[in-house]
C-alpha cells in the first residue's frame, strides 16, 4: 500500500512530502509536534494529546493551523489512506515560512505536517529494558512539546551506545527528571510509586497522566515528588512511560540491577490496566 503524508491541506506521496527551506520549524526549531499512539484503529488519549498540542501553541504564541474538529478528521483520513491499525500518528505544527529572521514575521501561516507509522507498540514492556543515566542538559521549558530536541537526541545516541533502551536525565542536585522521549517511575522499598511532579521541569506525558487517573481508581499508593538516583538504585521496580512504549519495567539502571532484574508484578498489574484503558475497556 502506498504511504501518504498531509502536508498544509493536502495528501501527497511521503517520499515526496516536503515544507519551505526557509519553514522556521527547520531554522528555529520553532514548532512543536505530538505523537499519538492508535491502537486497534483506535486514537489512544486523543483528547489530552490535543489538549496539550492546544497548550504547546498557545505557550508559543503560535495559531492552530485549522480547527480541532478539522484536524480530528485530517487524522483519521491519513490513517485510513495508508491502513494504520497498530501504529502511531505524528502531527507538527511550526509557526510556518518566512524570511530568516528571529523576530515572528507579521503573516506566516502556521505550517500543518502529518505523517503516521505502522509499529509493534512497547515491544519490550513484558520482558524489560536497560536505562542509563546521563546529565539534565536542555532547556528550562520542558513542559512544552517543542521540536527542539537535540539534547535528547544525543542522549538517546549515548543510550543506544552504551546498549540501554533509554537514557534518564539527572539535575544538577541529583534527582532524576525523565527519560529522553518517556517519563520516569519508580516502586519504593516501602511500596509508593513514585514520579517526578508536572512543571516546567519535565514534559506532563499523556500516557503518565493515564497511569496516574489507573493508580487513584486502582487505590494505589503514589506520590508526585522528585526521586535522587540513588533512590533509583534501590527501587523494587522501575519504570518508563510514553505513549509508545506504554508502562515497560527498567532491569537495570546503569550497572546496577533494580529488584531481582525481572519485570515486577506491580508494573505487570499498570501495564495490564493501561493496555484495557488503550483498548477502549471501561470507556464511556
């Protein structure tokens, strides 16, 4: 089957899909994006992926580049064309192409890219991954969905050469803030799940939000409050989170093996209620 992209108000060919030279999304890294998991034909959390897409814009002053409803429909249209079921949705906004200049020109138009992904979704969140910790080196808008990603990338570089799954960023006081492209979690020695609070210190994942509303309904004990590496080190179980990867238990952080080094049953218990809540179980 051939593969469409959508690109400012047209399907066109991916290998021939493409935006201005001078797009400020390619110059200034200015644009932000969002990546939505379907599973099943269905839109997992699409709402909140939208949510944040709307805060992301607003934060940066940048307009929708057409109504919501309009965009519900221009995903689906792009799923169907290329027969996503399991996969992923990738949106981009940028502020749109103008002459090189730092200041926001007076009358571009936001710039609107799609594209999707057929994908085994969290390939590895029953059998475990290896994290390694690298230092907190990005800006101080983390909330925000931009594009600018070169820290992560060279993160996720050292991550795959260093043969982890992923990378968990540390702050300058020692505590962990999240993963390169996943939030981070861990399972205490006396039983709390613990994550990093929502800030401008780390991006508010959709999928963390889920497993958040999973633990209230499920009376799990959780606790929104930075976590030191070395309380990583001695964890019962660890975990990352993003709408890809779902909930997968980390084994290893660094050298060091987390529980017993096998998936724990407590991230076996979220994985399984969060793969209910992706399928659509229970949702009104």
């Amino acid at each position: 089957m051939a593969r469409d992209a959508y690109v400012n108000g047209r399907y066109v060919p991916h290998a021939r899909a493409a935006v201005h030279v001078e797009d400020r999304g390619f110059q200034f890294a200015d644009g932000v994006y969002e990546v939505v998991c379907v599973r099943q034909g269905r839109l997992v959390d699409e709402d909140g992926h939208l949510d944040r897409l709307g805060y992301s814009l607003r934060e940066l002053r940048i307009a929708w580049p057409c109504g919501r409803r309009v965009l519900r429909l221009i995903m689906r249209g792009l799923l169907q064309r290329n027969g996503v079921r399991d996969g992923l949705i990738y949106i981009q906004v940028t502020r749109g192409a103008a002459p090189r200049d730092f200041r926001f020109p007076a009358a571009a138009r936001p710039t609107l890219v799609m594209t999707t992904r057929r994908l085994t979704l969290a390939a590895n969140a029953r059998t475990g991954v290896r994290v390694v910790t690298i230092p907190d080196i990005r800006w101080k808008r983390r909330d925000l969905k931009t594009v600018g990603l070169l820290a992560q990338v060279l993160g996720k570089q050292e991550a795959a050469e260093r043969g982890a799954f992923e990378a968990w960023q540390v702050d300058g006081d020692g505590f962990v803030t999240e993963g390169t492209s996943s939030n981070a979690w861990i399972l205490t020695a006396d039983g709390a799940l613990v994550t990093r609070p929502a800030g401008h210190d780390i991006l508010n994942g959709i999928t963390r939000q889920s497993i958040l509303k999973i633990a209230a309904a499920e009376g799990l004990r959780f606790e929104e409050r930075p976590f030191s590496l070395e309380e990583a080190y001695a964890a019962r179980e660890a975990f990352v989170s993003s709408a890809t990867s779902f909930v997968t238990p980390v084994l290893r952080i660094d050298d060091r093996i987390i529980g017993d080094g096998t998936p724990g049953p407590l991230g076996r218990r979220l994985l399984d209620a969060y793969l209910a809540h992706a399928s659509g179980i229970g949702a009104s």
